[in-house]
C-alpha cells in the first residue's frame, strides 16, 4: 500500500461534498425515482442506488452552477454555497467528486441488463446531449432571446434529469414501452413547468433566457398550467398516479 501524505478521508473536498449533499435539499429527484418505482410494486437496493446516485448528480450541478465562472450565486439551500463555505478549488472538486460517486454508487449494485440499461439512461441524461448540453446553451447564447432556445435548453438542463428519475426506475422495472413513453412525457413537461416556477421565484434580475423573458409572469404562470395539463394527461396510462399529478399542483403553488 502506497503511503500519502495527506489522508484522504480527512480533507476539504471530502467535507464539501458533505455540506452540500446533506444540506436542505427538497429531494425531489429521489422521491420521483421511488414513486415509479412504486407505480410497478418495486422497491430495493438497487432503487435505493439510483436514487442517491441521481441526487449526487444533482448536487454536483448546483455546486458548478454556483460557482463564479456559471451563476455565481452566494447562497445555496439556504446557507453559503459550496465555494462560498470551502473555495472554489474544493467546490470544483468535490462536484467532480459527487459526479464520480454517483456512478461508483451505480456501478455497485446487480449486473443484470436492465439495470445496466438504467444506468446507460442516467449517464446519457444527464452528460452533453442532457443536462450539461442544456447548461452550456444557458451560458453561452446570452444574446438569444426566443421561445425555440427556451425550450431546447429547459428541456436539456431541467428535464432531462427528471427525465433520468422516471426513466431508469421504468426500465430497471421491466416497464412496457408505452409506460416507458408516458412517463417520459410527464417528466419533460413536470420539468419543464418545474423550471418555469423557479423563474417566477427567482427575484433576481437574470442575465440568462429565461420564461419570464418570454411569456412576462402571467404568461408564464398560464404555460405552468399548459405544461401541467400535458403532464397529468401522460399519466392517465397508470390508475395509481396520484403522487405525479399532486406533484404538478404542489409546483404550481410551491414557495421554494
Ligand atoms: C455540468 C459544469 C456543469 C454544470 C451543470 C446543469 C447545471 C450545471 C446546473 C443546473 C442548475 C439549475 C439551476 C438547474 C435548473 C433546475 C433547477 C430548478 C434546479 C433546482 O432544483 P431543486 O429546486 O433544488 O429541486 P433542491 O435544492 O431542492 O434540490
């Protein structure tokens, strides 16, 4: 065994990590995992993976997103963002380092095909053509200002991780592929109305495309109710999607 000289298990980034993936998150993301899980009667260790693993994913982008060079937000889940409490150095790190946990995570549970093609789902929602793809559109088309680009990048950057919760249970689940299809629908619309309450929370003047850029805040608040509509009608295809349709009305309202 090779000797370091610092140990590993003791410094700044590993303490980073902590902060924010413990912090006050609405796990939200975990919680969809579950309840499709739930939709097919299933709950184990492996639905246990997929759902910390997609909360790490989540975690490792608001800590980017946070940093100077993205949004530069002071304040993440009510307390200071990660750079903020440990530098920006650590907070590159350990969203670097979530990103890796949550596919060791992964990659610990059984070898069976549809898990595997649960975590390929994951790994492809949320990397160029997913959520990184929808966060580089964010910050680099500043100058863009129309409908077309709002979708694609709502799409990519909110969706797609949404997108991943319900995908990936679906398919370790053994769903059909119409399941699979509405599932998906309710995920790209939830996250898209998601992203649209968000922007009516934000009260800060954002640099960045936004549905208030585009719809102003009625508007925006009547495609939160276009959206939800296109949501819950993808989820008459389940008689046990209660959770899924009370999620919709509970964003419309939310305050945080
Ligand atoms: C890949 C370098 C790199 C960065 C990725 C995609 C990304 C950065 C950041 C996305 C951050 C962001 C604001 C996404 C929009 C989705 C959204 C509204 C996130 C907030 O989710 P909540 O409200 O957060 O579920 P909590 O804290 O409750 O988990």
């Amino acid at each position: 065994m090779r000797k370091y000289t610092c140990d590993l298990s003791k410094n700044d980034v590993n303490d980073a990590m902590k902060y924010s993936l413990f912090s006050d998150g609405k796990r939200l993301r975990p919680a969809l995992v579950y309840q499709t899980a739930k939709l097919f009667g299933k709950d184990d260790e492996n639905i246990d993976r997929l759902a910390a693993a997609i909360e790490m994913i989540h975690t490792y982008s608001l800590i980017h997103d946070d940093l100077p060079c993205m949004d530069n937000d002071d304040m993440r889940r009510g307390k200071p963002s990660c750079h903020k409490a440990f530098g920006e150095t650590a907070a590159v790190l350990a969203g670097d380092g979530l990103l890796n946990l949550a596919f060791e995570t992964l990659l610990g549970g059984d070898h069976s095909e549809q898990y595997f093609k649960a975590i390929s789902f994951i790994a492809s929602c949320s990397g160029v053509f997913g959520m990184i793809g929808g966060q580089a559109v964010d910050v680099f088309s500043q100058k863009v200002c129309d409908e077309e680009t709002l979708d694609f990048l709502t799409e990519n950057k909110t969706s797609k991780l949404i997108m991943a919760c319900v995908g990936s249970a679906c398919i370790y689940c053994g769903g059909s592929s119409d399941k699979l299809d509405a599932l998906l629908t309710f995920a790209e619309n939830f996250g898209k109305a998601f992203q649209a309450a968000d922007d009516l929370l934000d009260e800060e003047e954002d640099e960045n495309l936004n549905f208030i850029k585009i719809f102003g805040r009625d508007g925006t608040e009547k495609r939160i109710e276009e959206l939800n509509k296109a949501a819950k009608k993808a989820m008459t295809v389940f008689d046990n999607a209660e959770f899924f349709n009370e999620l919709c009305d509970y964003n419309a309202a939310r305050k945080r």
